[in-house]
C-alpha cells in the first residue's frame, strides 16, 4: 500500500487554514436560509390560499432542483438576464445559492414544528383575550423552535458539506484547495481523506454544541425529577 503517512498528517497543518471560510460560508447562508424559511412558512400558513401557493411552489422549486444548478444558475445566469447582478461576487452568489436551497427544507421543517405545538394552548390563549402576538411569541415560537432544532441542526450539516460545492465558482475553501493540493502531490487518497476527516470533526463539534442548546431549550418543559 502506498500511502505517504507524513504528507497525511502534513495536510493537518495546511488546510485547518481554509476552514473560515467554510464556517463562514455555511453560517451566513444559514442566516439566509432561516430568515427565507421563516418567510416561506407564514405564507404557507396565511389564510390566503394564492400565498400559500407560492410557498409550496418555491419548496417544490429550491427541493426539486440540485444545488450545483442552482449556484450556477445564480452566478452565471442571472447576470445575463438582470444587468444590477453582474457585478455580483462569487461569494454572495454562493451564500445566496445554498441559503436559497437550504430555506426550502427549513420552511417545511419550521411548518411542521409550528403544527406539532398543541392547538389547546392556543385555545386557552385565545379564551383568556391573550393577543395573537403573544400567544405566538410565548407559546408556540418556543416550543416550535425546540421541536424544530434537530432537523434544522441536521439541515446545517448538510449545509456545512455542501459548501465543498462553491469551489466551482472559483471559491478557495477547504476542498477547493485539498484539489489544489491533490493536484500538486498527485496524493489523492491522503488529501481527500484529510478534508474528509477535517469536516467529520466540523461535524462532531457542532453535533456537541447543538446538544447543549437542545438541553437548555428543554429545561423549563423538564419535569422535576426526570
């Protein structure tokens, strides 16, 4: 087997540089992702029927189409058609692309968090001449966000590997330099082998701290004792 065991643990050294920019780029398409899918679920809950609609079809849009489509349709596509987005960086497009991907599976996740929240609390709410606001706020936002967080959390993971896609816009982040690196060395097994264990780790660190956050959302609906 021909596998150089000093060039491996070298990469340990080179590429942890480049993983800024993957974070970044994963959290502020996150950021987007969120604020589109919350967006994207009060339409589908409103009570006009074409709102609801649209929703559905840009869900269906964002799902059904792959995500490298989508970053080139962004970055490359739409500048022909709208002259205010050439001078658009490969950096926005990309952030734009995977927020816009990553918004359609949060609107379904945030809808089904938001209908799982028990209908007589809203009820007693409602019966007491508590505002909508405030029953929203107090009541279901909590507890939807709670049953929310764990697909959102693997939604964000799926995130964080997708953003191994944007080195095709000319991006350099952590696997667009490992297939410089590879391309150099001709030592592809270690190099990808490296950037793979370098997101697995990316992984197991989040998964760490989602389960802290889950804890302490859960704590005030913990019975005594349990």
């Amino acid at each position: 087997m021909n596998f150089n065991w000093e060039y491996f643990f070298e990469l340990f050294l080179k590429l942890p540089r480049y993983i800024p920019v993957t974070i970044l780029i994963a959290l502020l398409s996150m950021v987007v992702a969120v604020l589109l899918g919350a967006i994207m679920t009060w339409l589908q809950l409103s009570g006009n029927r074409w709102l609801r609609y649209f929703a559905n079809a840009y869900v269906s849009l964002f799902r059904g189409m792959p995500t490298l489509v989508q970053l080139f349709l962004i970055f490359y596509g739409l500048p022909q058609l709208f002259p205010f987005f050439q001078g658009m960086t490969a950096l926005s497009a990309a952030i734009g692309g995977l927020g816009l991907k990553q918004s359609a599976y949060l609107a379904e996740i945030f809808r089904a968090a938001v209908n799982s929240v028990d209908k007589g609390q809203v009820e007693a709410g409602k019966s007491l001449n508590i505002p909508n606001w405030k029953i929203f706020l107090h009541v279901i936002l909590p507890q939807a966000t709670l049953n929310a967080l764990p697909a959102t959390g693997n939604t964000f993971v799926s995130l964080l590997k997708e953003t191994s896609l944007v080195f095709t816009l000319g991006i350099t982040e952590l696997f667009s330099h490992s297939k410089m690196l590879a391309g150099e060395s001709l030592r592809y097994f270690e190099t990808y082998l490296a950037v793979g264990l370098l997101y697995w780790i990316m992984i197991i660190i989040y998964t760490w701290l989602q389960h802290f956050i889950e804890r302490d959302l859960a704590a005030p609906y913990r019975r005594e004792g349990v």
